[in-house]
C-alpha cells in the first residue's frame, strides 16, 4: 500500500542554481525508480536560516510530495544523510486531513502560476 509522505529539505548554498536542481533531481529520481510516484516539487530558492548549520545562514530550500511504499523512506534518507550537499532534511508521512491540504495549496499555487 502507498502512503503519502512529504520530504522537506535544505541544501547548502555553495552550489548553484543547475546544481541544486540536480540535487532535487537526483532524488526525485530514487523514489521513482523504488515504485514511488511525484505529485509536486517546489523549489523555494534560497532563504536565510533560522540558526547557523555547519557556518551557514543560507540554504536552497526543495520541497517534495510522493507516494511510495514504507520501505522506501529508510532507502530516501540514507540517500539524503549520504549526500554532503544535505544541510537537514525531514520526512513526513501525511494523514488524509494533511493530504487534503497539501492537495489546495498545491492547486492554488497553480491556479496563481496560469494567471
């Protein structure tokens, strides 16, 4: 059975824009080759951190929604632990009333992009 999860997470800022997006890719890629399936990916860009990690104030903020099976969420971040450009991540599992949400945010933020 597939749940629905969500995976927030903040890369350093050295890299560059082409880079953080190989990044996000590179992850989006492992779910979908483990049987998952991306409903939305938002890059938020680079935003000021609330405290300093590892000396850094900055990082590039992704965001991404999937549905995969239990199993593939310990594979995702060992892959997310593993990769140095990782400042911290966090994996959530969304229940109906978090799904519903994610799904109006997700068309309102696409109603305003045809606009």
């Amino acid at each position: 059975m597939l749940n629905h999860y969500e995976a927030a997470f903040v890369l350093t800022p050295v890299l560059s824009e082409p880079q953080m997006k190989e990044a996000v890719d590179k992850f989006e890629n492992l779910l979908k080759e483990n049987g998952g399936s991306i409903l939305n990916r938002e890059e938020w860009g680079l935003r000021k951190l609330a405290y300093p990690i590892q000396g850094k104030t900055t990082g590039f903020y992704a965001l991404l929604q999937f549905d995969v099976e239990p199993a593939v969420i310990a594979t995702l971040e060992t892959a997310f632990r593993r990769d140095e450009r990782i400042l911290r991540f966090l994996t959530t599992r969304l229940d109906k009333y978090a799904f519903e949400y994610a799904e109006k945010r997700r068309n309102a933020n696409f109603k305003k992009e045809e606009e």
